[in-house]
C-alpha cells in the first residue's frame, strides 16, 4: 500500500498542474480529499472496533485501486478529482513512508491486539521499515515517465503507466489482506453498529485533539505541496523528485529499526519531542536552499529524524487508550488533526499563488513547534502501559 501512497504523493500533484490546475486550485481539490479522508477514517476506526478490522483492511485498498485505475484510463478532469477524493491522494508526499491510507488506525490496532506489550515500539517499527521498502519502490516507479514535453496531451499521457502500477500495488495490498486470519469482532450477530465517544479514554483523548490539530495545519500547510514545491520551485520533475524521494526512504529506514532503542534510552516521549522539534526547525533552511540539492539535503535529513518518530508516536497513542476504545481513539483523536490538514492547503494554496513560495512552509514549522512543545508537557510523565493513563 506504501507503493501505491508514494507514488501518488509524488505525481498526482505534477499532473494535475500540468493540466493546468493553479496552486489554489490544487489547494480546493487537497480540501476535498482531506475532508472525505478525515470523514472516512474516522469512521472506520470506530466501526473497527465493533466488526472487527480485516473486512477494511481488504476493502480500503480496493477502493484506492480502484481510484487508481480511473487515473489510468481517462484523462476526464471532474472524474480525475473525484477518484483523488475517494483514493484520498494528496495525503503526504512520496517520501512519508508509513502512510498507508485511512485504514492506518485500524492497522495499528490489528498490530497492536496481536503482540506482546514488550515487543510493540519494534512492531511499529518494522511496520515503518516494511514502508519506507514499498514507498522506495513507488518513488523509483516515477523514473518511467518520459521527460519530453511535446505538449499537454502528451505529457499527461506519460503517466498512464505509474497510475497503473499504483492499481496494482493497491490491489495486491487487498489481496494479501485476505490471507489475515486473527481479527477482533465484539458485536453481537443482531447488534446494531454505533458510533461511540470513547469514555474510558477521552482524557488521553482530549489531548490528542489540541497537539493533532496544531500539527495538522503544520502538514496540511505543507505535506501534499512537497513534489509541486520541488517541480516549481526548481524546475525538476517526477524523475529527480522521485529519486530524492527513493533515496530518503533508503536512508530512513535505519530510522524506523532504531526508533525502539532511542525509545528504551531516553523515553519515548523525549524521542518524539526531540525530533518534532528538529523538523519545525529544519522547514526553514529547506526553503531558503539555493539549489535543488541543497533543499534536497536538508528535506532528506529532516525525514531522517520524522522516521525515527513515526512509529514510536504510533506506538505511543495505541498504547496509552483504554483497550476496548484503540481504534475508536486513533480515529478521533485524529478527526481535527485531519480537518485541519484538510483546511490548510487552500490558504497554502493561496499563499503559494499570490504571496510567497516560502512562507507556507515557514508558517509550517511555527505550528509544528507549537506542537511540540503541547505534546511534551502534556505528556512528558506519561508512561504507556497496558492500561490507559486518565491524568
């Protein structure tokens, strides 16, 4: 699923701006897509809870293959930004592995209900590492697209090709889902499904809402513009980005595999902290970079650190919830987290048009230190154990 999310994040972007969507444009289609992936996720991790998890894990990818294969078979614009919707493409870019869709949630607890406490900050490390490989591979498909520029028609016709790859990783990710033989069903056969506010955990709940939303207008300003920046601002296309794209998820997963150890050293909340601090900071040289390389570089060293805390803070929130609310909680707690990442890349968008190609990642890195400094003293006395922490 990786491959399919990497290469989507890489080219979708680039296609529809050589289709002549402006920045702002752009900005109203990433909207759409976030708002139906917030409205989507959210729903399934709570409906998770009660029917079990494996029907989405095989359902969502086939709805993003399926949206895939829209891309490769027409060129219509209106049916193209719909299938973006329903495939919620333009959630992160090519070099955030470990994006797998809306199912993520009910992913984590799936991994999470079949592992020992011990051994979970690994799992969600391996389950980064296993990404970081599938979105290489999605980042070095890009290399297939032709670079000559002989007219619109043709060029939108060059990507015929990675969209049908992108269907086929979707659709082999459905298809191994299948094989998944543990699941967790708590309904009753004639109990109906109901949307439940998760209560044993709605203090760890209501944190999650203030640092996922701070964080969200951080992504959201500048996560799905990340190829459009880079073809922009220095005139590269799909083949240097996903190239840069390859080589960051190379390089990262060293990150992934050593997220567990930094964690049992310094405490996982101190791990997180740190490299959400580094990420804010380093924004800001990204976009001042002279030059491709060097914006390169520094973007590359800035997903080193992201890498290291993405499963931890995966670990971290499955972990802390009550154990009959996992997916209940991921799903909401992440509701504004994806509104507002939703709501941002139109006034990015915006910015991106009319104002400055820098301040909406400067913006950027001021709401991600925000919420850094939010999750720390929230939960710099947590200690995740098997039963969830109301303080």
């Amino acid at each position: 699923m990786s491959t399919n999310r990497a290469l989507a994040g890489i080219v979708v972007a680039i296609y529809f701006t050589i289709d002549g969507l402006s920045a702002l444009q752009l900005g109203l289609v990433f909207l759409a897509v976030g708002i139906f992936s917030a409205l989507f996720s959210s729903s399934i991790g709570m409906i998770s809870d009660q029917i079990g998890r494996k029907i989405f894990m095989i359902a969502v990818p086939g709805l993003t293959a399926a949206a895939s294969l829209v891309f490769f078979l027409t060129h219509n614009l209106a049916l193209l930004i719909l299938a973006a919707i329903v495939g919620t493409f333009g959630r992160g870019a090519g070099a955030g592995a470990g994006a797998v869709g809306p199912y993520q949630t009910v992913e984590s607890a799936l991994a999470l209900e079949n592992s020992k406490f011990e051994f979970r900050n690994n799992i969600f490390g391996r389950l980064g590492f296993a990404s970081s490989i599938g979105a290489t591979i999605g980042s070095l498909m890009t290399l297939t697209i032709s670079t000559d520029k002989t007219g619109k028609a043709s060029q939108l016709g060059y990507y015929h090709f990675v969209f049908f790859i992108a269907f086929l990783a979707a659709l082999g990710a459905s298809l191994v889902a299948l094989l998944l033989k543990k699941d967790v069903k708590k309904r009753k056969k004639n109990e109906k499904v109901k949307f439940k506010f998760p209560v044993k955990s709605k203090g760890l709940m209501y944190k999650l809402w203030i640092t996922n939303s701070l964080n969200g207008v951080a992504v959201g300003m500048f996560g799905p513009f990340v190829s459009y920046w880079f073809f922009k601002r220095y005139g590269v296309g799909p083949h240097s980005i996903g190239i840069l794209f390859a080589v960051i998820n190379v390089v990262t997963i060293v990150g992934t595999l050593s997220a567990a150890n930094l964690a049992k050293k310094i405490g996982l909340v101190n791990v997180v902290t740190m490299v959400r601090a580094a990420q804010s900071v380093l924004l800001i040289p990204m976009v001042l970079a002279p030059s491709f390389m060097i914006s390169g570089g520094i973007y590359l060293l800035r997903m080193m650190v992201q890498r290291i805390g993405l499963p931890l803070r995966q670990s971290f929130v499955t972990s802390m919830a009550d154990e009959s609310e996992r997916s209940t909680v991921m799903a909401m707690s992440n509701f504004p987290n994806q509104i507002m990442m939703a709501a941002a890349p139109t006034f990015s968008g915006y910015l991106f048009e009319y104002l400055s190609e820098e301040v909406p990642f400067e913006i950027a890195g001021v709401f991600q230190m925000a919420n850094t400094v939010a999750f720390y003293l929230f939960f710099k006395n947590a200690n995740p154990t098997e039963k969830v922490i109301q303080t």
